[in-house]
C-alpha cells in the first residue's frame, strides 16, 4: 500500500498516512493490523494527496 509511515518517539505512537480512499472498514482493518505489527497505537489518516500540512505548507 502506497503511503508514509510516522514515528511519534515522545508518544510511542505511529501515523500513517495514504493518498488512497479506504472505506472506514478498511481503515480499521489497516489500523488493527498495524497495531499488531508494531504493538504501538496507529493513527490511519487516509485520502491525503498533500503531505505540505506536515511541515506548515513551506
């Protein structure tokens, strides 16, 4: 699946964010399934199709 992986090292938690559309069940399939993976908290922030907003648009 096509999309960026954040570490957050102060909150042990990941965001990971994709510039597909997922269906809210495919998202919380996605979320549970990393969740697993990295035995840490995800975020699934998907149908993103700009990353500018991370670093304030500059």
């Amino acid at each position: 699946m096509n999309g960026k992986l954040f570490y957050l090292s102060d909150e042990n938690e990941y965001i990971f964010i994709t510039p597909m559309a997922l269906t809210p069940d495919i998202k919380n399939e996605l979320q549970a399934d990393m969740v697993e993976r990295l035995g840490a908290p995800v975020a699934v922030i998907s149908n993103c199709d700009s990353f500018e907003y991370l670093s304030g648009g500059h």
